[in-house]
C-alpha cells in the first residue's frame, strides 16, 4: 500500500452494508444468517424489467413500502464520516453508492453518484424526465411533466445499464485508492470495479462485516461495523 501522503483521488463504494446500522435491511442474508430484502419476494419478481411487466402491482407496492420506510431513516456514523471525509478531502473524491436511499446526502456528502437509481424519484418512461418523489405509485399518478400515468421507480433494475458508468471508469481509471464499504461483491459492474482499479495501480481497501466475495483482490481487508471502521478510517486518512 502507498504511503497515505502519495495518496490523492479516492474512489469510495458503498452497499447495503453502510445503511443496515440505520435499519434499512441489506439485501442477502449474510453468513449469520441476517434478514433479507429479498426473503419475502424472488428477486425476478421485484427487481428485473420482466418482473415489472408481468405484475406491476407487486413491484410497485413494494417499492412504496421502501420509497415509505427510508424516509423515517437516519443516516449512521459511517455516513457522517464519509460526509467529513467529502467536505476536507482536497484530492478528486466520489462516493459511488449502489443504495437507493439518500444517506450520504443526507449526512451532507457532495460527492455522491447514484449508479442503482434513487428511491425519492420518479421515471416517467413516456417522456423520460426524472422527479423528486416521496409519496407511493401504486395508484398511477400523472407525472408532473407529461401527465402520462407511467412512472415507475429510478430504480436500477437486474439487466438494465447502472447510471453514471463513463464517470465511474473515469475516476477508476486516475484513482490512487479504491475503498469498498458495505457490499457483498455479488452485483456487476460494481463487483468488478476493485479489478479495474488494482489493474489500474491503485491500492484498494475493503471494509465490511464480513469478507465480500471478490475479498481476495483486495490489498487490505477490514472486517468489522461500518459504523465503527468508517469513522476510524476517515481520521487515519484526514491526519
Ligand atoms: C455490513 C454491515 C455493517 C452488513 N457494516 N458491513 C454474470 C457475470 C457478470 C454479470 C452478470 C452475470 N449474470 C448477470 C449479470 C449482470 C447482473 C448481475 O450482476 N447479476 C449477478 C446476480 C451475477 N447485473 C446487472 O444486470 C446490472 N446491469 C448490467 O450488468 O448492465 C450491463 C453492463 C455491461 C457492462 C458495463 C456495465 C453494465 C444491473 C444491476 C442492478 C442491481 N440492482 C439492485 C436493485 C436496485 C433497486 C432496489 O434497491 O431494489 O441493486 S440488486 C441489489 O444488489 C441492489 C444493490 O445495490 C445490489 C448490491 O447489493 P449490496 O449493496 O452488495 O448488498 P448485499 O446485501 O448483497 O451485501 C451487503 C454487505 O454488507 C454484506 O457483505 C454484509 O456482510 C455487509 N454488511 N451489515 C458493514 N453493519
């Protein structure tokens, strides 16, 4: 690993596992068998393109039950201490986050791309405008721009294209640290981004309860609370 001097622009991860201390359920069951999102519904019903077509009702309503219960979260130690990180770090910094919530943001991070979509919009897909959306979809609202009735979630859905990917490979592509935090490792593109980034010459790090499924790659894995190793790692780094 470089000395943390020689480091400069730092690409941050973020999964499920950075917002599961807010409350907000991550999406596998992990090895100590932890609840699941997914448990109730089979991932081909709730979150593909196809799911969607076949019963609109189930994908919606379960996303309002989500796009609802986010909205009483709060962000956590981890996000504040990312939010820090973003506000002092001078070097290029983005936190790539595959959550829906709006966390960071709420914990006042700037810097933040949301490559699976976000919970708190719309997408009419007759004219293709995204709008801020707290309320529920199961009844088919008009969407404010085109009064069509066809909203759905900006959600990123299993075979659809993750938002922001030029910008992504661009900022792997002149990184001289990658951090991944929270994330099973079980989703591509963003599993393989520790790849692109070790090819790259950065020095990459990893910090999760337990270790993600592409551990191996990584030059240093820390295993523990995002709540306690985020805070600790962002005063190892700001010092
Ligand atoms: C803690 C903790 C604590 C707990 N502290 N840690 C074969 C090979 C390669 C790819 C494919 C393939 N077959 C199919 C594909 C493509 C497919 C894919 O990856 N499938 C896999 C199942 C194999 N991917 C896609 O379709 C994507 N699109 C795509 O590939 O387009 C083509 C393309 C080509 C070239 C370049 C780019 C693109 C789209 C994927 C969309 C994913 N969407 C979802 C749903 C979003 C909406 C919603 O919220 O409902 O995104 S799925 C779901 O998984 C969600 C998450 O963002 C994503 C990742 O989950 P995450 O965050 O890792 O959560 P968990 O639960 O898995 O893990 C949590 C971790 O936290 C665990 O490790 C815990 O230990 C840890 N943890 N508590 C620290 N307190």
């Amino acid at each position: 690993m470089r000395d943390m001097s020689d480091i400069r622009n730092i690409v941050i991860l973020t999964g499920a596992g950075i917002s599961a201390e807010s409350g907000i359920d991550t999406f596998r069951a992990g090895a100590n068998g932890g609840p699941s999102l997914w448990e109730q519904h089979r991932v081909e019903d709730v979150a593909t393109p196809e799911g969607f077509a076949r019963d609109p009702e189930l994908v919606l309503r379960f996303y309002d039950m989500r796009r609802a219960a986010i909205q009483t979260k709060k962000p956590n130690p981890a996000h504040f201490a990312l939010a820090r990180l973003d506000a002092q770090w001078p070097g290029e910094l983005v936190i790539i986050t595959q959550n829906v919530d709006d966390l960071h943001e709420r914990a006042g991070a700037k810097r933040v791309l949301h490559m699976h979509g976000e919970h708190l919009n719309a997408w009419c897909t007759s004219c293709d405008v995204r709008s801020p959306w707290t309320a529920t979809l199961i009844e088919r609202p008009a969407c404010p721009v085109c009064a069509a009735r066809t909203l759905r979630p900006d959600v990123v859905w299993f075979g659809e294209m993750p938002y922001g990917m030029d910008a992504i490979y661009a900022a792997l592509g002149t990184c001289d640290l990658f951090v991944s935090i929270g994330t099973s490792g079980a989703v591509y593109p963003a599993a393989g981004f520790v790849q692109n980034a070790v090819e790259l010459g950065a020095d990459t790090l990893e910090l999760n309860l337990e270790r993600s499924q592409g551990s191996r790659m990584f030059h240093e894995t820390r295993l523990g609370r995002a709540s306690e190793l985020v805070p600790a790692w962002v005063e190892e780094i700001l010092m």
